[in-house]
C-alpha cells in the first residue's frame, strides 16, 4: 500500500467541479476523444475505461477526474492524476478538454486544484509529458509552474518532459 494519503475526489473552484467517473459521463467522454481526429470509440469501451478508473482509484489513491463547470452543469474534460510514463510516487498530471472549452482559463483552473490536491496526498513532485506542438498545453503547464526537464522522441513525435516541485 502507498505511503501516500488518497487524492479527494471532489475538487471545486470558483467555476469548475471535478467528481468521480459515472456510467453516465460515457457518451460525453466518447465526443471529447472523437475530438482527436481518431473516429469515435464505441460507447461501451468507455464505460470499461470508466469502470478501470474507478478502478485504479481504489488501488492507487490518485484519480482521474471529470471536469464540469459548475453553472451549466456541463462535462468540459478530464483532469487529474495518472501513473502514464511515470510513478506512483510521482505521477503525472493529464488534461484534456472540448475544444469549445479552450481558451477560458479552465485547463490553469481544474489543474490548480488538482496539484493542491497532489500536494495534499505528501507527494512531493509531479511529472507532465506533452507534446512539443500542443504549444496551449504547454502555456497551461508554465503558468502553474512547471519546468522542461527533457525532450524525448516517440511513436507519435517529440514530447516534453516537465516537473514541478509541491509545496
């Protein structure tokens, strides 16, 4: 079992809710990804990932977690923790929203909360790997102070390693 105290699993800011997965996100969270270019999984694959998310939750105490913003009750995204390229002990933080989302300052907001949140878990630095061209990304991971550590080269192109040290 991890050292680490669970990540809460609801987070709240001024404009945004971050709460755990339900069935009933799947539909939501199958348009946001047909947003990258790939076609639309089928719906019953998402409620599986769903269902693993809880899932991983339960077994590693970070979550990754549904984004509405909190007046129209709308799923914008997903923002949260994950194992991905790296730890447990230092897990990286991952983001990604509708793109009639972007450009509104809730990527900065959602991940603010969720490195308070990671803070709050005794965990002491966090990891981000993104893209060299998702350059919007990259100004979301400046603004909440994170810094290029590395750049590696995979399958699908360059991709920046970035660490922020928790207070």
């Amino acid at each position: 079992m991890s050292t680490y105290e669970a990540m809460a699993s609801h987070l709240e800011t001024d404009r945004l809710i971050l709460r755990p997965w339900a069935d009933s996100d799947a539909a939501e969270f199958c348009a946001l990804l047909s947003e990258r270019g790939k076609g639309t999984p089928p719906v019953e694959r998402i409620r599986t990932s769903i269902a693993e998310f809880l899932a991983a939750t339960e077994t590693t105490g970070i979550a990754l977690l549904p984004i509405q913003r909190r007046d129209e009750g709308d799923f914008i995204g997903y923002c949260g923790l994950i194992i991905g390229r790296s730890t447990l002990e230092e897990p990286e933080i991952a983001y990604e929203l509708f793109q009639h989302a972007h450009g509104r300052g809730y990527a900065t907001e959602a991940a603010r909360a969720v490195l308070e949140a990671a803070a709050a878990t005794g965990r002491e630095r966090l990891w981000s790997t993104v893209g060299t061209w998702n350059t919007p990304s990259l100004r979301v991971l400046e603004k909440l102070g994170f810094e290029r550590d590395r750049v590696s080269m995979e399958d699908n192109g360059e991709v920046a390693w970035l660490t922020r040290s928790l207070p």
